[in-house]
C-alpha cells in the first residue's frame, strides 16, 4: 500500500510529538515498525513543534487513545 506524503509526514510528527512508542504509533497507523523509523529519518522536521504545542499535541495524542481504548471496550 502507498502511504501519501501527508500521511508520512502526520505520522512522524504523532511518533515525535505524542510520547507514544513508536512501537505503538506504527501499530495503531498500521504500519510496520521499520517503515515508521524511515519515515522518521525522511521526514523529521528540522524546528520541532514549540514547547507549548508539544505538550498540547501529546495530550491530545493521549486523549485520542484513551478515547479509541475505550470505545473498543465499550463494543466487547
């Protein structure tokens, strides 16, 4: 499957900015785990998200998962 540049590119900046592993970023994108640390490599934005917007993309990273985990849950 062909990922798109956009996708590459959203996907690095979750594994870098969500304090997620990236075990489990490409696991929950789909993706092995080789693929994302070339991705990473590519496409690793040289000025990082600032700080601020850092901490608010890995809290809305977490939120996103607690919310998926849940929802999963909830249909068992």
């Amino acid at each position: 499957m062909k990922h798109t540049e956009e996708f590459k590119r959203e996907a690095v900046r979750i594994a870098l900015a969500s304090g997620l592993s990236r075990r489990r970023v490409a696991s929950d994108l789909g993706v092995g785990l080789s693929t994302l640390g070339k991705w990473v490599a590519q496409y690793r934005p040289t000025d990082l998200v600032a700080a601020p917007q850092a901490d608010l993309a890995r809290e809305n990273e977490r939120l996103r998962l607690e919310n998926r985990i849940l929802k999963e849950e909830r249909e068992i």
